[in-house]
C-alpha cells in the first residue's frame, strides 16, 4: 500500500507539470516564469533524485527524472531567453533611430 500511494503520488504531481511544460515547449514563451525559481526548482529536482536513489525507492527516482527532463528543457528555455534579451539590450542604437525604434520588442 505505500507503494501505491507513493506512485500515486509521483504521478500526480508530475502529470501536474505537464500541461505547463507542454505550453512552454509549444510556444516558446517563458516570459511568465522566473528564472531563478526554475533553477531552484530544478536542483530542488535533483535533490530529490538524488534522495530517492539513496533510498531507493522507485516512485521517486521516476517521477522526478521525468519532471527534471521537463524541467531542464524549460529552463534552457528561460536561460536562452534571458541571455537574449540581455544582449538586445546591450546593442547600441542605430544612428539617426530613436530608442522607441530601435529597441527590441518583449
């Protein structure tokens, strides 16, 4: 019975992840989430990886290596489109525009 309810579980609450995780690969946009939250949520995902292997209790290892490939695409994601934006916004005006043509669109 605890091995049912732990699998329960693990998958409940990693097919709760899914649809966001869907939403995200399928459009590409992360502006809504933040990155340092996604980086704590993935080492607190690996942590619990880590803690499921020590125990070696299977609905942990499985839910959580599924929620960390989730996870990992979606903050490369978020990463990616920080780092972009930063560059953006780094890159000098053109000569004769104005900064409201010539800064990038969010």
């Amino acid at each position: 019975m605890t091995e049912f309810i732990g699998f329960l579980a693990a998958i409940l609450t990693t097919v709760s992840f899914v649809p966001q995780a869907v939403q995200i690969l399928r459009t590409r946009e992360t502006g809504g989430i933040s990155l340092v939250m996604y980086i704590l949520f993935t080492v607190g995902i690996v942590a619990w990886l880590v803690y499921g292997v020590m125990i070696a209790s299977l609905p942990v290892i499985l839910a959580n290596i599924v929620t960390l490939a989730l996870a990992g695409v979606i903050l490369t994601l978020k990463a990616r489109a920080v780092m972009t934006a930063r560059r953006s916004a780094r890159q000098p005006i053109v000569q004769g525009a104005t900064a409201a043509t010539s800064a990038p669109i969010a």
